[in-house]
C-alpha cells in the first residue's frame, strides 16, 4: 500500500516574508515573476480596517520550495519561491 504525504500549510508570518522578500509592502499589488519561466503572476498584502498589515497574503502564482519540503525543506522565506502552477508540477520533488 502506497503511503500519501501530506502537505503542511506554510505560516502567515512565512507567507508575508515572502511577500517582503518580492518587494509586496503591506496595502499594495505588485507583479511577479515565476521563478523558472517567463510567467507573471500578482501579489497582495492587504491591510486591515485600520491601516495595520493584515496576516492575509494573495498570491497569483504558487508558493514552492526550493528544496522540496518531501525532503525535508523548510517553510521558511529564504527557501520558498514563486512558481506558475505549470512549473510547479513539473518539478515536483526534485531539487
């Protein structure tokens, strides 16, 4: 019987370095690229009523680990990339 891997969800605070890392500030939309291909995608940092950052990140393209997290890579910003879905399925577990 095959065994299933489940995938973890990757934190807020990690999706918001992330968003950082790509130059998103908190309340505003910038454009993104795919970290293997030409692909555009968005990213979002919404603010709350108040004007503070909001935990909530929108990405248009996915978030993948460099070193794949099967493997063992970390949900940390410095091994996470933005990937389109295309590129993202492609590579899969490998490094």
């Amino acid at each position: 019987m095959a065994t299933t891997y489940k995938k973890a969800v990757i934190p807020q605070a990690v999706r918001r370095a992330v968003a950082a890392k790509y130059g998103c500030p908190p309340g505003e939309t910038v454009i993104a690229k795919c970290a293997y291909c030409p692909t555009t995608g968005h990213i979002t940092w919404f603010r709350c009523s108040d004007g503070r950052p909001s935990a909530w990140v929108h990405f248009g393209l996915e978030l993948d680990h460099v070193f794949p997290e099967f493997l063992g890579g970390p949900a940390v910003a410095e091994n996470i990339v933005l990937a389109c879905k295309s590129c993202n399925c492609s590579k899969g577990t490998k490094v």
